[in-house]
C-alpha cells in the first residue's frame, strides 16, 4: 500500500512562488501558457486585476474572456470532446459561405428520403434530432435555427451536405476555419459534434465564441428561445439562461463522453462589450443543467472579482 502524501498551506505556497518566478525567468507572460499549470479549479493569478478572485468551476476546464480581452483559463486546457458546442463552428461555417439577412434568407433545402433515414437511425441512438419529413423544404435560418436551438444532430448533416455537397467535405472546411481563428487545440470530425472525436479547449471555445457573435444573424438566432420550422413546428432553445442576468446566448452541449458543455455570452451592466466563456466537461445530474449551472456561476463570480455588476 502506498502512503498518502500531505502537503501543507505554507509549502503549496511556496511551490506557487518558485513556479512564478520560474515563470518570470523564462520570460513567460502568456497567461495561456502559464494556465498548463494551474490546477483543475484554480486561477492563474493575475496581479490586481480581480482575475485572481475568480471562483473557477472545480471540474472539467474553462475559460472566460471580457470583450475582446485576454483569454483567462483553468483546467488543464487539453482537447476534450465538446459535444454539440461544435455546432456553432458549423453554423459560422456554414453563415461564411452563405450570409442571412432579415430581408433575404439566403438558400433553401430540401430534406430527401435519406435525411428521414438517417434522423430515424439518430433517434433510435439517443441522439438530439428533430422530426423532418422527404420533400419538406428548410431555409437556411430555419435550418440554423433547428442546428442551435433544439440542437439537431440530422440538420447539422443536412446542411453540411446541402453547403459542401458531403460530410466530409464541410467537416474540412470547419478545421480550416478552426486554423484561420488560430484555434491550435481543435479538431473536428463531424459537423454535429457527436462523435467524441470532434475536441476542443474551453480557450480555443472562447475565440469561436467571440467569431461567431460579431455576425449578426448568428447571434440574433441564438438570442432566441423559440424557432417554428414547416413540420415539426415550434423548437425550443436548450440554452434556458437567456433572458435572465445579461446571457444572451450560446450553445449547449452534452453526452456521456463530453459531460455538460455550455458556451456562453452575456452582458455586464458596467462595462461595455459582453463576457465571453465556455466550460467544459461537468458532470452530477442532469447534464445540460451540470453545464447552464457552471456557466452561471462563472459570469456571476466574474462580475464580482471584476467589480462589473
């Protein structure tokens, strides 16, 4: 049997000032490079700012930036899968090529046979889908809007091959995207985010975050809590955050190889530009709520620390 080793307040401490100074040594100032080595929980210290009062979810890794800001972090920041957050690179993707406006929504298609093939054997795995019929014609906001609220894994393959003539060939152009935003930590292997080897950091999640809100349809359409597309009708967006304390958006995520996911934006009364964030990776209970929950508590405790209430 191995013995258990304790360590006490005052030599942690020290631990923590040798590697700052390691850190100043070296000429180490990106906080990005100095969360490696924070621990699950805990924040980089970031001198008088009021990053260093943050409460950090104590699982999983996340991130949060404030505006256009620095990019603050913790967990170990190491690509893990993200479930349905990979629907928002599909939608940017997809709005890149064909941009809507409120006047002009852009393309539309037409859901074939195979697409009602393919959503039966996603529901019948427990997958997130919504109920489409052949010959019934989607716009393209009604289709984003089926992709980001109700969260449907049979849109996001419908799309990509509506835009990009196959899965395949969209999922290229997400990973392109993904390198043209410099998000070093991201690779994706289908446009749903189902499959566990679509991964990401709760960093790299943060810059998609902040892309993908400075277009405007986007962020009207996850804003939304309600979206009525021609045969399943009335969908309703998972995010159940919008409209309470500031949040106006993301995207949800959950399954049991990705725990609870949320990425995130929302408002800050005293600042202008919205707090940006992800968590990832949250678990005990009900999933989504696991990762609404963290997020909430996130932006709360950054508001406080930050003094933007």
């Amino acid at each position: 049997m191995s013995a258990t080793v304790y360590v006490s307040r005052g030599r942690r401490r020290r631990r923590i000032a040798m590697v700052a100074l390691a850190l100043s040594l070296l000429g180490v100032t990106s906080w990005k490079a100095a969360d490696a080595l924070v621990p699950v929980g805990s924040s980089a210290r970031s001198g008088a700012d009021g990053w260093g009062s943050v409460a950090w979810p104590g699982q999983g890794e996340s991130a949060v930036a404030v505006g256009g800001g620095r990019i603050h972090s913790a967990g170990r920041m190491r690509p893990v899968p993200i479930a349905s957050l990979a629907k928002v690179m599909t939608a940017l993707v997809v709005l890149r090529k064909s941009p809507v406006t409120t006047q002009d929504p852009d393309f539309t298609m037409t859901i074939s046979a195979a697409d009602v093939e393919d959503t039966a054997r996603r529901r019948t795995d427990g997958q997130s889908v919504v109920t489409v019929v052949a010959g019934e014609r989607l716009t393209e906001r009604q289709a984003l809007q089926a992709l980001l609220l109700p969260s449907a894994n049979n849109i996001a393959i419908a799309l990509a091959r509506a835009v990009s003539g196959s899965s395949g060939a969209f999922v290229d152009e997400m990973n392109d995207e993904a390198r043209r935003l410099g998000m070093t930590s991201t690779h994706y292997t289908d446009p749903s985010g189902y499959d566990p080897a679509t991964v990401s950091t709760a960093s790299d999640q943060v810059v998609l975050a902040r892309a993908a809100m400075r277009i405007r349809s986007f962020a009207d359409m996850v804003a939304g809590r309600v979206g009525v597309l021609p045969y399943a009708g009335a969908v309703r967006n998972t995010d159940t955050l919008l409209g309470h304390d500031g949040f106006v958006g993301i995207k949800t995520g959950s399954d049991s190889a990705a725990g609870g996911c949320f990425m995130f934006a929302a408002s800050s009364p005293s600042r202008p530009g919205l707090i940006y964030g992800a968590v990832l990776g949250q678990r005990g209970g009900p999933l989504i709520a696991a990762g609404l929950t963290a997020g909430r508590n996130l932006v709360d405790s950054v508001r406080s620390a930050l003094n933007l209430s």
